[in-house]
C-alpha cells in the first residue's frame, strides 16, 4: 500500500504540473494563433487588394472560388470537430493506459522488495539452521564430557579415601610401635603369629570383628576383653605366656577357643525386650570361628538407644538383663551403673591393636605415594576436564543466545513478509484497471477506430474541395502574374500556421480536460489509499516496536545471563580453593582424629589401672587393717596366758 501511495503520490504531482504545463502551452498557442490570424488578416487584405485590382478580369473565376469555399467550409468544421473529438478520446484513452504501466511499476517494485526479503529470510534460515546444528553438536559434547567429569570426581574420591584410610593406617601403625606396654607385647605377639613361631594364636579380639559406627561407643565400653589375646587352644596360651617372660613384656589375658565350645549353643538368636538388640547380635566376624570369644566376652547383654529406655529393660521385667545404651552408660544386672564420662570409641578393629612390622609400614608408605601420584594426575585430568566442559557450556550457551535472537528476527521476518505480501497486493489490485475503466478502454478504442474511418472520410471531402479550390486560384494566379501568386502563398502559409495553431489549442485543451478528469479520479484514489497506507504504517509501527522491545530484552537477558557467568566463574574458583583446603585440612583432621584414639585409649587404659591399682589399694589397706586388728588381739590373748612372758622373752 506504500508503494501504491508513493506512486500516485508521485504521479498526481506530475498530473498537476502537467496540467500546468498544458494550460500554459494552450494561452501559448492561443497567443501564437490570435497573431498569426492577424498577420494572415493583413495579408488576406492585401491579397483582396491585388484581387479588386484583376476584377474585370478574374469576377467569373471568384465567383467560382466563393461558391467552392461556402462548399468546403461546412466539410472542414465538420472535419475539425471529428479530429477534436479522435484527439479527446486518445487522450483519455493515454491516461488509462498512463496509469495500468505506473500500477505495473509499483507491482514490480512491490516484487522486487518481496523478492530481497525471502532472499535475506533465506540466508537468516541457513545462519539459524547452522547455528542450531552447532548448538546441538555441543550440548552433545557437554553431555558426553559430564559422565567423563563425573567418573573422574569418584575416582578421585576414591584415591583420596583410600590414601586418607592408608595414612590413617600408617599413623596407627606408627603410633602402635611407638605406644606404651599393652601395644608392645600384642606387636611381639603377632610378630610371633606371623612368623610362625606361634601358629595358636589368632589376635586381639577387638580386631577379629567390626560393628556399625553408631554402636562403637557401646561395645568399646561394655565389652571389657576386647584387649584380650585370642588363641585356638592352652599351648598357643602358654607358648604366649613363655614369650611375654621371655621378652619382659608383662602379662596378657587370653580367650582359648577350644574351651569356649560349650558357649555355642547359648549363640543363637534370643527374644529380647521391645526397644533393645543383642549386642553380640551386632558384632560382624571375617571367620565364624571368632564368634564364640565374642560371645565369652559379652554373653546377652543388650544395646538401647539411650538411658531411660536402658533402665527400664534392665530392671522393668521378670529377667534382669545388662544393658549399654549407644553413649556408652552401662547398666548392671544388679542396678549399678558404669560409664558416664567421656564415651570411649574405637575399640573395635584397627591396626593399631596388633601392629604392623616395619615391611608392612614400608609397604604402606609406598602405597601412599602411589596413591598419592593416582590421585594427582586424576585430579590434573578432572581439572582439565571440568575445564573443558565448562567451555563447552561457554559456548553452548553463547550459540544457544545466538539461535534464540535469529529465532526472534525470523519470527519478526515473518510478520514482516505479510506486510510486504499485503503491499503487493495492493500494488497489484491498484494496477488492475477498474470493470469501469476495462469498458471505457474498450469503448474508447472503438470510439477511436470509428472516429477515424470518420476523419479519413472528411479529409477526402476537404480533399476533393481543396483540390477544387486549388485549380480555380491557380487560374486567377495565371491572370495576376507572379506578384498575385506571391501574395497568394503567403496567405496560404498563414493560414496553415493559424490551423496548425489552432490545431494545437485544441489538442491542449482537450489534453487539458482530459488531464484534469485524470487528476481528480488519481488524488480521489491517492486519498484512498493513503488511509490504507496510514493504518498499514500503523502496524508496521507497532510490530517494529513490538521488535525493538524484543530486542531490549533479549540484550537485557544477556547482559544479565553474562554477568550470573562471571559471578559463578569467581564462585568456582572460590569453590576449588575451599576444596583444594578442605583436602588438606581433611588429612589433618584424620591424622589428629588417629591421634586422639590413640591418646583416649592410653588415657582409657590409665584410668582403668589406676582404678584398679585404687581398688588394690582399697582392699590391701582393709586387709592390713585386719590383720592389725587380729594382731592386737592375739597379742592381748598372748599377754593374758600363762607363761607368755617368759615365751616372749626366750
């Protein structure tokens, strides 16, 4: 409908400087003519003149001419009106035709801009398709670098664990050989197992078994032999004794397998009160063997969650039982209760009860710096790789904002073709000519061809009359000589130039009348069509509104997408340097923690003997108190007999 406007608008502008043109070209030749007639007067004047002069001589003759013009005059108004109106109905039948080539213009022009569209939509559909084959090829890379990244994390976490338990061994070992009395016989003893001077004996009992963390507290404290050394039979006991002797390492209490058989039956799973499991029921044994010195040394006592719920199991029903809760308070068939200070943990299992020779604590050293140099190159490799994805997820990113603004430009593409097809369809429904307009061409055509058989016609008539005409001057010539026949074709000229001036006024003005029509029918349709344009530019106004709005927010988004990058790229880094020191304090914390075992068992240890050696003392200082008292009363028995002063005194 633009197009449209802008080329009516274009030719009613011409249409009005055209008719300006052909109103100053018709007072032109107006002028022109009204001069030539008066020259043409003047010389027909004259030439009457030199006619009055030859009277006598030519009357018959202009009597003739007078007679053949009042003849040819009607012929020639006649002819004169047929060629105004052939001039008249060509005009107007130029501006039909004028105004279908314009509206074929503007079609074409229509076209053409629809043409540039497609092809510049169709270089954006090949940009867009590209763009979302990059954008698939690396979300397909992302997604096949994520498993790689993720296999990679738990392998590291794999090596770590196991260097950290490693070195967490090797402390223990460590700290085994260099720990106090209880350690270094149970290190001689097992040195003795593996060398195979004492095929007997199994190992400490805490170490022959293992139980869920959340009941280490309650076995470390109820089960007291868990220090104890296991044998199969009395000559691995007493060939453990003799070596202890030997060596000066003290005593050690031993658990005989061999003697501990008639326990087995009492073994078997038992009912116990509702809130509370057989501790021995917990207990987890390699060799099946061993369960029977875990039996001897915890026999049915019960694991309750926490000290009320303890007491009433222990002491609410018909069997009194012993009872540990999870914290480490244990309470006794009898009512008394033990524990209750700081809860002891790890009793159960570890190498640091049985020691490790100095080829095993090689052996581990070695293990750990494997392990250590595994753990290296794959966190190298994980770093790369994360590296790499989160590139990948750069990029993908960055195609993905890519494809998602041609998405929007395609999307306004379209909206933008249907203006364009409504334009050229516009062009092309202003190009075709009315059913009015269609008939008007066909009758003017018609009128045409009639009018000129018609003007063919007159010509011949003015022809024959002219002719006529010509022969009788041409004889008054003869009678007036040269001078006559001068003055004769200067009137002749004359004449001709008045007719053809007046010839072209008329054409003038009937162009001028046909240009007016013209123009009132072409600003009457230029109206039209410029309040379809002004509502077609309306939209065109709206939807590039609707565009730009589009495109804000899309730069919006991904300035905002951009910055959340940047801020999660300082976010990862901050992520791997935490990481990369809670690794480090991660082995502190285990070698502190080994540490702590350590000293809580030496410290549980102490306690213990110090308990005992205070009971001893207890119990030795009662018996002296005994014997002192039977002393005294023997000697009073002995100063009241008979004769015991002269016993004492011999």
């Amino acid at each position: 409908a633009a197009a449209t406007v802008d080329v009516e608008s274009a030719g009613s502008g011409e249409g009005r400087a055209e008719a300006l043109a052909r109103r100053a070209n018709a007072l032109a030749r107006e002028a022109e003519a009204e001069a030539a007639a008066a020259t043409r007067q003047a010389a027909e004047a004259e030439l009457e003149k030199m006619y009055d002069a030859l009277r006598g001589q030519t009357e018959p003759l202009r009597r003739k001419i007078e007679t053949a013009q009042r003849e040819r005059e009607p012929l020639a108004q006649a002819l004169a009106g047929v060629l105004s109106e052939q001039q008249l109905a060509e005009s107007e039948h130029q501006i039909l035709a004028d105004k279908a080539a314009k509206g074929a213009a503007a079609v074409e022009s229509a076209a053409a801009s629809l043409a540039s569209h497609d092809e510049t939509v169709a270089r954006s559909r090949a940009e867009f398709d590209g763009h979302a084959a990059t954008s698939a090829e690396l979300q397909a890379k992302l997604a096949a670098s994520r498993p790689r990244a993720e296999a990679l994390e738990a392998e590291a976490a794999r090596l770590g664990e196991e260097q950290r338990a490693a070195a967490a061994k090797l402390e223990e070992g460590v700290a085994a050989r260099s720990g106090g009395s209880m350690n270094e016989r149970l290190r001689a003893l097992m040195e003795a197992k593996r060398n195979g001077s004492i095929p007997g004996l199994v190992g400490r009992l805490g170490s022959l078994g293992s139980i869920a963390p959340e009941y280490d507290c309650a076995i470390s404290t109820a089960c007291g032999p868990l220090d104890w050394i296991v044998v199969r039979d009395t000559a691995a006991a007493q060939q453990s004794v003799e070596l202890l002797r030997e060596r000066g390492l003290g005593v050690a209490t031993f658990v005989v397998l061999d003697k501990q058989a008639h326990l087995e039956k009492r073994m078997a799973p038992i009912e116990t009160p509702k809130g509370s499991r057989r501790l021995f029921d917990l207990v987890e044994c390699t060799d099946p063997a061993h369960r029977v010195a875990f039996y001897f040394a915890l026999h049915d006592t019960l694991v309750c969650g926490d000290k009320k719920l303890a007491s009433d199991v222990a002491m609410g029903g018909a069997k009194r039982w012993r009872v540990v809760t999870t914290d480490g308070v244990v309470i006794n068939p009898s009512g008394t209760m033990e524990g209750g200070g700081k809860p002891l943990r790890g009793r159960m299992g570890g190498a640091q009860s049985e020691g490790l020779s100095e080829a095993e604590l090689a052996k581990l050293r070695k293990q750990i710096d494997a392990l250590g140099s595994k753990l290296d190159a794959v966190k190298a490799e994980r770093a790369a790789a994360q590296s790499e994805a989160r590139e990948l997820q750069k990029e993908a990113k960055r195609a993905q904002t890519v494809h998602n603004k041609q998405a929007m430009q395609l999307e306004a593409a379209a909206a933008q073709r249907a203006a364009l097809e409504k334009r050229l369809d516009s062009a092309r429904a202003a190009s075709q000519p009315s059913e009015a307009e269609v008939a008007r061409l066909a009758e003017l055509a018609k009128e045409i061809k009639a009018l000129g058989k018609r003007v063919g016609e007159g010509e011949k008539k003015v022809g024959a009359a002219d002719a006529t005409l010509a022969s009788l001057q041409e004889q008054v010539l003869a009678v007036g000589g040269i001078k006559l026949r001068a003055q004769k074709s200067k009137v002749e000229t004359l004449g001709e130039q008045v007719s053809g001036l007046q010839q072209a006024v008329t054409k003038a003005e009937v162009g001028l009348e046909s240009k007016t029509a013209a123009q009132a029918k072409l600003e009457a349709s230029l109206s039209k069509q410029q309040a379809t344009a002004e509502g077609l530019e309306r939209q065109v106004r709206e939807l590039e509104e609707g565009l730009k709005k589009l495109e804000d927010d899309a730069f919006e988004v991904h300035e905002r997408f951009k910055a959340c990058e940047q801020e999660k790229a300082l976010k990862e880094e901050a992520l791997r340097a935490l990481e990369a020191e809670y690794e480090a304090f991660k082995g502190v914390v285990a070698k502190v923690r080994v540490l702590e075992v350590d000293i809580s068992t030496q410290i549980d240890d102490y306690k213990r003997a110090i308990k005992e050696h205070t009971q001893k003392v207890q119990h030795w200082a009662q018996k002296l108190l005994a014997l002192r008292e039977t002393a005294a009363q023997n000697a009073e028995l002995l100063s009241s007999m008979p004769g015991a002063a002269a016993a004492e005194a011999a």
